[in-house]
C-alpha cells in the first residue's frame, strides 16, 4: 500500500516546519530565554557549583525553579562549562536532538519499517514541530537523552534478554527515579534475576557518585527532594498535579472546589489501582514497558510530560501490531502531543477546564497506558 506521492510527502513535510515549526522554536526559544534558560539554565549553574564547590542544591536569589536532578547526573553538563551558558544550551539540544534521532533510526531498524524518505522525512517533519518537542526546547531538560537506555532496554527486552533490559532501566533510573517502577513488575513477576540486576545497577551509580561527589552533595539532594514545590504545573502529567489543580489554588488554574484534603487520598488510591493494575498481568515486551512507563508517569507526584519521549519504541511497536481501539487511543495521545505544549493553558483559569484541557497531558499519559492494556488479540 503506497503511503503517498514522495513530492507531495515533502511538500507537506516542507509546510510543516515552515508554517509550523519555525513559529513554534521561536517562542520556545524566547521562551527559554524569558526563564532564565529555565530547567538548563539550573542544571549548567548546579554543574558550575560541582567545579567551585559551591552548593548545587541551593536555589539563587531570583530564581524558583529547584534542582531535583541527583548529583551523578550533573556530570553530564560539566562538559559543557567550557563555553557561555547559552552556547551551551544550544549544544544541549543539538545532544538532545541527535539522540532522539539515534533512536529513531534505532526504532525503525528494529520494527523493520521500510517506509521512503519521504514518509520519514514527514514524520520528522511531525515530531520535530509538535508540542512535545518545542516544550523539550523551551525546557532545556535531560529527558530526550535518557530515551537512549529506555530505547536499548526496549529492544533487549524484545528479544528476550530481560536482565539487560533490567540493567538498562536500572541506569535510568538511577536518573529519573520515578522510573523504578518496573523493579516492582520485575519482583511481582518472580523475575529474580531481573530484579537483582536492576537494583545492583542503580546501585552501583549511586555509589559511584556518592564516592566521586560526597555524601554531603547527595544529602542537600534528598533534602531540596522532599521540599519540591508541588504547583500543579501545566507540563505535569501527574495524578498528583492534576488534583493539586482540582482542589487548590494555582498561579494558573480555578480549582473546581476548594478541597486540599482531597488531594492525597485521591492520589493515593488512584496510584495504588494504578500500579496494581499494571504490575500484575504479564504482557508481551512493548505492551509491558508501555504500561510501566505510562504508569510511572503517572503515579509519581511530579511527572513531566517530557517522559512520553521514552514511550516511543513501544508506542510505535503498538501500534504496529495493535487493534483498532489500541491505534485509536494512541492516535489521541499523539494529537495532543503535537498541540502547542500551552494548550492545557487555553480558556484558564476556569474550573470548567481544570480537569480537562487544562489536564492534558494527564489524559494523554492515561491513553497511552490504555493503548498498552489491550491486548493485541482483543476483538
């Protein structure tokens, strides 16, 4: 089946970044530039601070935005402190955006997607004007470049090798620590081995970094951790945030009523249904790391939408070999993915919209779960 004429899949691809694209990278960029280099900016300055020996975990006068990175993590932005920070910044998303198409190479080689240039040059055309990726821009975060051991976790698991796919998460992890999810599906599905390699990995990072930057480093992360604001940001995809949003006063939204007590229990059930529903039931590779990750996302009291760029060999091996109602609950993730990543700000503050729109990405999150918990024999 032809996809389309290549001229016509170029031109379309051509529009969309002219029309589209160029639009959307310069208000990231302004806007990038607007917070002080927001997330980027912390992290460059939290690296500074390994080199002179300052307090990475201190937050400067002036500035909101807390470095919860662990310390090990900041050694990826110690390279860069040979040049000005917005030199830098602009060779993070060039690192940025070469892993991710790494990974997609990396994707199509292992799903076997023999599609034309043309068809690949739309897609990237598609993914590289979307809200996801110019919210990635504006945000400066590491979350495209930890797509590259989620990606090799994907693929490890794939073919069956699931201690290196543990050992891959495992490295994750020790980076984004919402991503230990899967140690528990490991420890449910009697997967010891899987198990052990993951935690060992972890682990041996952390031990590392305690030994190369000092328990004192590691302490003022634990504590600025568990002193992050919880804000309901527009960005998070949390069950947290959402109902932080529903129930309290935000800079941003109208609670549709004020009720902050609600907000932990709700997050308490909601996560623990959750997770259970996800550790449980064995599913086939791309279907499982689909639902964990979905799921991490989600039950974790900040959850970036940034961390659907690590749903992405899964996502595309569903919808490969899914059903109608699994493509179609992709379908709609990935809509509202490639929306201006200020959509959820649309029509605020209204209480009317706080848990819809103004909740996106909590929506998106759950369609991908959704699209990973049917299975791909259903009628």
């Amino acid at each position: 089946m032809t996809v389309g004429h290549p001229v016509v899949l170029r031109c379309s691809a051509a529009v969309i970044i002219t029309v589209v694209g160029t639009r959307r990278l310069a208000d990231a960029l302004a806007s990038n530039i607007r917070f002080d280099l927001v997330d980027f900016g912390v992290f460059y300055r939290a690296a500074a601070c390994l080199v002179s020996r300052c307090d990475p975990y201190a937050i400067p006068q002036g500035m909101t935005s807390p470095n919860l990175a662990p310390p090990h993590v900041l050694l990826l932005f110690l390279p860069l402190q040979g040049w000005s920070i917005q030199s830098a910044y602009y060779i993070w998303l060039a690192i940025n955006a070469a892993a991710l198409g790494f990974c997609a190479l990396r994707i199509a080689r292992e799903l076997d997607l023999t599609h034309s240039w043309s068809v690949a040059l739309l897609a990237a055309a598609v993914v590289a004007s979307s809200g996801l990726a110019m919210g990635s821009v504006a945000s400066g975060n590491y979350y495209p470049l930890l797509t590259i051991p989620l990606t090799f976790a994907w693929v490890a698991w794939r073919r069956g090798r699931l201690t290196v796919t543990a050992r891959w998460l495992g490295a994750a992890a020790a980076c984004k620590v919402l991503l230990l999810l899967p140690l528990v599906w490991f420890a449910i599905q009697r997967e010891h081995r899987a198990a052990l390699a993951m935690t060992s990995t972890w682990l041996v990072i952390f031990v590392v970094g305690l030994l190369t930057l000092g328990i004192d480093v590691y302490a003022g992360w634990l504590v600025i951790l568990a002193r992050a604001p919880m804000a309901g940001q527009f960005h998070d995809a949390a069950i947290m945030q959402a109902a932080l949003r529903a129930f309290t006063e935000t800079s941003l939204y109208a609670p549709i009523m004020p009720a902050p007590a609600l907000v932990r229990p709700i997050w308490a059930v909601l996560a623990g249904l959750l997770v259970t529903a996800t550790v449980i039931v064995r599913r086939d590779p791309d279907r499982a790391l689909l639902t964990l990750i979905a799921a991490a996302i989600l039950v974790a009291p900040i959850g970036w939408v940034f961390g659907c760029w690590w749903l992405a060999g899964p996502a595309v091996a569903v919808w490969v070999t899914g059903t109608t109602w699994a493509r179609l609950a992709l379908a709609c993730g990935a809509v509202a993915l490639w929306l201006p990543d200020t959509t959820p700000l649309w029509g605020q503050p209204s209480p009317w919209l706080t848990l819809t729109t103004g909740s996106l990405y909590l929506w998106v999150a759950v369609a991908l779960w959704t699209a990973g918990v049917i299975p791909r024999n259903a009628a």
